[in-house]
C-alpha cells in the first residue's frame, strides 16, 4: 500500500518549493487525487507539468490504480 506521506516527500523533493495535498479517495491506498503548485511548472504545459509529477513518483506509479492530478505553476 503507498502511503500519503511517500507521495508527499517524493513530489516535494523532486520540485523544490512545491505546495503538495494528497489525498486517498477510496481507502485502500491505490487511488489518490493529487494537487501540486510548483515554481517548475512555469512555462510548462499541462502535459509536462504531469509527466513532471509521474517522473518524481517513479516506481510508485506501479503500485498506484489511479491518480487523479490538479497542477499548476505558483
């Protein structure tokens, strides 16, 4: 099961100064709804914002069902 805070940390460190909430939509720790503000999105489109926050999930990603994702530049 991949914890809240493992999606937090990850996203924080891969973009620096990121505002992260995360939430578990069903409970059982594979679907998760994802908002991300960050400094890096800027000049970015929607589609790299995203690819962004699927590179600093890395292998979590196999562990995760769904992931609903909310982005944009601060």
């Amino acid at each position: 099961m991949v914890s809240l805070e493992e999606i937090r940390r990850r996203i924080e460190t891969a973009l620096p100064g990121a505002r992260v909430e995360v939430a578990d939509t069903t409970g059982a720790g594979d679907h998760f709804e994802v908002q991300v503000a960050a400094p890096a999105f800027a000049g970015k489109g929607l589609v790299e914002q995203h690819q962004l926050v699927y590179g600093a999930l890395g292998t979590l990603m196999h562990e995760i069902h769904a992931l609903s994702l909310r982005t944009s530049a601060s």
